[in-house]
C-alpha cells in the first residue's frame, strides 16, 4: 500500500495527521487460561508476549488495572503494555482503568486485535473506525466513549460462514496458518520504535505487507469450548 493510500485507509479524521502524538499504551486483546492461549483470538496477547520480549519487560498482575501490565521507560519515555484478564467482552473496562488513572488519552493508546477480514500472515494499521463485531473493540469503545484510538489489526481469516465465526476465533489455527500469524506478529513488533515516536506513516510501510491470495478455510475446525465471557 503507497503512503498516500495509507493515509487515506487509516484516519477518521484528517486533522489528526498535523498533531501525531507518541503511542504510551500498547495493549493486546485475548482471553486468559491455558485453554485460550494458542486460539486466534488471542493473536493480541501473542503481539504483546513478542513486545515484552523485545523491550526486557515482565507483565505482572495488577488487580488495580484488571489485567497483566508492565511498565517501562523506553528512550526517555514511559511506556505502558497491557494484557486484559477480564475476558475479551470486558476489554475495555481494563484498558480504561488504566489509561484513566494514567492520564493517557485514547489517541496514544494501540490496540492489537486479531482480525477476521485479513488472512493469517498478514497485518494492518489502522486509526479510529468501528469495532466490526470484535467485542473486546467493541467495549473499549463503550469504556472510554470514542473509538478514536490506534488498533494494529493481525490477520486470523475468516471461516467463510458467519455461523462458525465464534468457534473459529475460540480455534486453534492450523500449523500454517499458526506459522503465517506468528511471523507477521514477529515483524510488525519490530516496528515498534516508529510506534512509541508516532511515526505511523513509516510504521505502515514498515509493517503492511501485500496481501497475499486468501485460502479457501477448511469446514471444520477444533474449537475449544467457549466460557461465558470468551467471545
């Protein structure tokens, strides 16, 4: 995707390109337990693990804050990675909390999510918009009153029926699927410089990849059972 085109896909509101603000939050979306880690819908707690590997950091538990956080100062900058425990329709009650307390506002907070419209492998940028379904979008949205924040959107596919959406995100991806998904999380964290300093016309050209030909998804899939609060 050209620069300009960039632009033009990623912002709600124009005006915001004359006043790009540093990222402080960097938050990924899933679902805690051993029995949701390796599903697509936790591909946001997967961009996190890799971020908190590249920076030295160590998420904790912080009741306070509902979720898994750590704190750190990157070039002279405090920087905030969250993993939301609530379960993905409680997202955002996490997320505000913290970035309330801390005085963050919405436009430097960066939301990764998995992503049903774009196929394992690849990922996107992208500022403000809807939530598209996605309930841990969908109550950030609610929480904080705006869906003018940053959301780095990691490719899952989709399963071509809208019947089987929830138990193909609540699924395991197949070992290339899950191999296509873990390398575009691998290249998009390296981006993550660009982000913290609000270059995100560099970070989109640094992280957009072409897209490659979408693979027909296979009928059947090995969900793992969903608990109440899991979609």
């Amino acid at each position: 995707m050209h620069s300009q085109e960039a632009w033009a896909f990623c912002f709600a509101d124009p005006a915001i390109l004359d006043n790009l603000p540093m990222i402080k939050l960097l938050v990924g979306l899933g679902n805690p337990g051993s029995e949701y880690e390796a599903t697509r819908h936790n591909a946001g707690f997967w961009w996190i693990d890799a971020l908190a590997r590249e920076l030295k950091l160590s998420p904790v538990m912080d009741k306070s804050y509902h979720g898994l956080v750590a704190r750190g100062s990157v070039r002279g900058q405090t920087v905030w990675l969250l993993q939301p425990q609530t379960f993905m329709n409680l997202s955002g009650k996490s997320v505000a909390a913290l970035a309330r307390f801390f005085k963050i506002q919405p436009e430097e907070i960066l939301v990764a999510h998995d992503e049903l419209d774009l196929p394992p492998g690849q990922v996107r940028l992208k500022f403000g918009g809807g939530h598209a379904g996605q309930n841990g979008l969908r109550d950030i949205h609610a929480q904080l009153g705006t869906g003018d924040y940053w959301r780095l959107r990691i490719g899952i596919g989709h399963p071509g029926v809208k019947s089987e959406v929830s138990s193909w995100v609540l699924g395991k991806p197949m070992p290339e699927q899950r191999s296509a998904m873990e390398e575009a999380v691998a290249r998009s964290v390296k981006a993550w410089p660009l982000l913290l300093e609000g270059d995100m016309e560099k970070a989109m050209q640094q992280i957009h990849t072409a897209l490659p030909p979408r693979p027909k998804p296979p009928r059947k899939d090995n969900p793992t059972p969903a608990s109440g609060e899991a979609g």
